[in-house]
C-alpha cells in the first residue's frame, strides 16, 4: 500500500487518526507539518528549535514529521512525490483559512503518485443550506467543491458532533473540554431550540478507527458517515443528571435568540474569551445552536455510506459509556 501522508496530524483529531491508522498497521503514515521560513537569524533559531520539537513529537507518536510550506504548491507536489505519498487525510484547523488547504488540494492533484484525498469537511454533511448558517461550514463546503473538481479519488467522512468535548478527566482525547449546550463539571445546561431534534455524536478514536479501515476500501464513494450514537440533548441531559445524581440547572435558547447570534453563557466558556473573544463565541455558538435544532446534526447516511454496516467489527463507543464515565466526579 501507498503512503498515507495526514496533514495536521499532530492535532487533536489529526493525531488520534494518526494513531489509530498506526495501530491497525498495513499503512506508513507520515504527518505534514508548517514549514517556518527563516529569513533572519532569529527566524533560523526558531526554525531550529521547532524542528527539535518536531522530533522528539514524531518519536513520541510514532510517524515522521515532514514540513511543507503551503505558500508554495510547488514545494509541496515535490514533497509529496518524494515520499511516495498516495492518500492524503486533511485535519487541518481552518479558523485562519482554507488558501492552505486549497495549496494542498492543488498539489495532491498535480502529484505523480497521489490518488486520493479525504478533506477536513469532518462533523456535518456540508449544503449550501447549513453553509448560509455556519461560516465553518461555508469554508468547508468551498473545500469539497476544489477537491470535487480535481481527478482525486475523494471522499468526506461525516461523523456528527464529537463526544470529547463531554468526557471527563481520565477518558482518552486530544481535544479540550468545551461547553457546547452541555457543561458538565458545573451541572449546567443551555439547550437550543426544543432539545426534542436527534443529534449524532461519535468519539474521535472511532472517527480514527473507521478512516483507518476506511483506507483498506479500493474505490470511495463521495460520503461516508461514522454514527457513533444518535441522541436528543434532552436525553443527554437526562443521562447527565442520572450519573452525576444532580438536577442541572437548564435553560432553553430560542431559535430568535440563536438567530441574533445569541446563546445562554455557561460558566465553562469564561475562560475561553481572552483565547476566543465573547461575541465571537456567542456566534459560533448560536450557529451551531440553529443546526442542532433544524437537524443537521442527524445524520441519514444513503444505502452504502454507513461505515457502521460496511465495518461492523469496529465497535463504536455511546454517549452512555462517556457520560456514565462522570460517575462519582
């Protein structure tokens, strides 16, 4: 098998990718990184320094580091001939962006030996609709349109919310707890719209195990979806106030609200603010409030787009097992 080169894989769901597709074997992974550019001394010492970073992380995840310079679509087609890479999995942050990306799309299409691409269109199905609603989603939609309109062999995978934001200490994740509807350490809750709408949550290790045998199909179709376990936030809630044997105190955003760009502030986001500012927050908050509630979040994969039924030896983690894990904290 070809190699798989995964940009951003020494993030959060990047690196839980990474392991995952390391753990099943039959693939060399190598993990693309940002190139500095050293211009002057302080830059070359920086430079330096990052790489040694990049090493001791490499041995510490067990791939090899390649640094790429997404200004430079050249430099990137080289670097992915030279490592014979022939899959690309993008999981790239594209808060700042997505011109890095679409350098790296280009560059896969121009490669000698790449084949195919999975773009960073992780969570919902991207539609002009939900992309008119969340401009994450606006930016992911643009990404899927570029990687369409290349000769890759080119799949996104659909895996609904992450369940990460609402495991506790002691469950395994790179990602950082984060209150979205559901703040768990403070038994507080802000539920969008009626909370009655089905929503899709899958753990981000699933989400790795499934790309890693999603690796092993000879020919992708254009979506797959990961269902990890289907809920209703007031069912979340329930099983919430179930383990911790706690009433949580719940509020309801209205959809006028979230569509003023508006959500209840839960003590858990204060500490975000001077990392993401508050209205900021609120926004992308209250986005994903309105598709929670019009339910983008319930994911209805088409006959032979369930990576459930195409693997069924992948068990799949419930939101039960995550939130049943706060049991006595």
């Amino acid at each position: 098998m070809g190699i798989v080169a995964v940009a951003g894989g020494t993030g959060q769901l990047g690196r839980t990718i990474v392991e995952e597709i390391l753990k099943r074997g039959g693939q060399e992974v190598i993990i693309l990184g940002r190139k500095a550019i050293p211009l002057m001394r302080y830059y070359i010492t920086k430079a330096n320094k990052n790489r040694q970073k990049d090493d001791a992380k490499a041995k510490e995840i067990g791939a090899r580091i390649v640094a790429i310079d997404y200004n430079n679509t050249s430099s990137i087609v080289s670097t992915l001939e030279e490592n014979k890479v022939e899959t690309v999995i993008a999981v790239l942050n594209l808060m700042g962006g997505i011109e890095p990306e679409l350098a790296l799309i280009s560059a896969a299409d121009q490669s000698k030996t790449t084949k195919r691409y999975i773009p960073s269109c992780w969570g919902v199905k991207c539609s002009p609709e939900i992309a008119a609603i969340s401009p994450l989603d606006a930016a992911k939609l643009a990404l899927l349109h570029a990687v369409e309109a290349t000769s890759l062999d080119s799949t996104s995978v659909i895996n609904g919310m992450f369940m990460d934001y609402y495991a506790p200490p002691g469950i395994k994740t790179y990602f950082p707890p984060l209150a979205f509807v559901l703040d768990m350490a403070n038994n507080v809750a802000a539920i969008p719209g009626s909370g009655d709408v089905p929503v899709v949550f899958t753990y981000t290790f699933d989400v790795g195990r499934m790309a890693a045998a999603l690796l092993t199909l000879p020919k992708w179709s254009k979506f797959y979806y990961i269902i990890g376990d289907r809920a209703t936030w007031n069912q979340v809630i329930q099983m919430a106030e179930e383990t911790k044997a706690v009433k949580f105190d719940v509020k309801h955003d209205s959809v006028e609200m979230l569509k003023k760009g508006q959500v209840t502030e839960l003590p858990s986001h204060i500490h975000l603010y001077p990392f993401f500012p508050k209205e900021q927050l609120q926004g992308a908050l209250s986005s994903l409030g309105i598709l929670f509630d019009n339910g983008g979040f319930d994911l209805k994969p088409a006959k032979g787009e369930s990576l459930n039924e195409i693997f069924p030896e992948v068990k799949l983690t419930s939101m039960k097992d995550i939130i049943g894990a706060w049991k006595g904290k």
